[in-house]
C-alpha cells in the first residue's frame, strides 16, 4: 500500500489553506485532511487547529489498543476513536472562535483515514466536502458523500448527478 500527500494553492486563490498529515505507524496508517474554507476568514487556522487535535487525538487513543507493537482495533473501536477525534476537532475550532473576534466565521473541512491490517480494514470520517477516494489498478471509488446543498438536492432528488455537475451552489 502507498500512500502519498500533495497540496496545492490552485488558480483562485493566492494562499493555499490545506493542510494534511500523514502518521505511519508500525502496522497501521492515520491519514488527515483539513481544507480551510476558502474565502471565510481564518479558514487556514481552522484548518491547522483541525489537522493537530484530530491527528493528536487519533494517536494519543490508538496508543491504549497496541499490544506486543501492533495496532489491534476492531471496526467499532476504530469508529469511535475517529467519532471522538472529529468531536475534538470540533470543540477546538469552535473554542478558537469563542476566543477572538477575527476568527469568527472560520471553518473547515476534513476527511480522514485509519487504516490497519494492510488497508483491508478502514474506518473514515468526513466534515464537509473534502472527499475520501480509494484507488487501484482497476478503479478510483468516491467513498465519502459531501456535506452540501447541492448532495442534500440529490439526495432529496431535486437533482440528478448531471444537474448537480452544472450546479453554481
């Protein structure tokens, strides 16, 4: 399994807002990525506050599961530990708000990966609409469904796929 990051500031915008993090443990992968909302004031900085108290979270609670150096979680467990790290996340950005007036508004998104057991084992979270994919030789998969207007259309079917594509929303 390989497993790579890149960001990029893109054409729209003169400072990117991405951060993501990658933690490679002896037998399992924590994977993280928080998208400042772009445009929002202090989206970067929610997006950094995101990134380092779900990373921090996830590693300081896979710690209590590692028996004889490998990570043993079942699907519940792995779950919760990801539930937990979103929550954490949450509170943090939304204490930073609470704290100055120049960060009220900010926010961001994340998608996140905990894998084990070769990457036959998955659990996953996502906030927003930063996606999760899988890959292989065959084909790339959405895995995650964005948390948007335009998904709530789709799901309430005022929106087809196609009619979504075209969408400005």
């Amino acid at each position: 399994m390989r497993i790579y990051g890149y960001t990029d500031v893109g054409k729209k915008r003169k400072n990117n807002q991405d951060y993501f993090l990658i933690y490679n443990g002896r037998d399992y992968v924590s994977a993280v990525v928080c998208d400042g909302m772009g445009g929002l004031d202090c989206g970067d900085v929610a997006a950094k506050i995101a990134l380092d108290s779900f990373s921090d979270t996830v590693e300081r609670l896979c710690r209590t599961h590692i028996e004889d150096g490998h990570l043993s979680l079942s699907d519940r467990e792995a779950d919760l530990i990801m539930s937990n790290a979103v929550t954490v996340a949450n509170n943090r950005v939304i204490k930073k708000q609470e704290e100055t007036d120049v960060a009220e508004g900010m926010g961001t998104t994340l998608v996140a990966a905990l894998i084990q057991d070769g990457g036959r084992q998955i659990s996953w979270a996502n906030i927003g609409d930063s996606r999760l994919y899988t890959v292989d030789t065959r084909d790339i998969l959405q895995v995650s469904k964005d948390h948007s207007y335009v998904q709530h259309m789709i799901d309430i079917g005022k929106l087809t796929l196609e009619e979504a594509k075209k969408s400005k929303k």
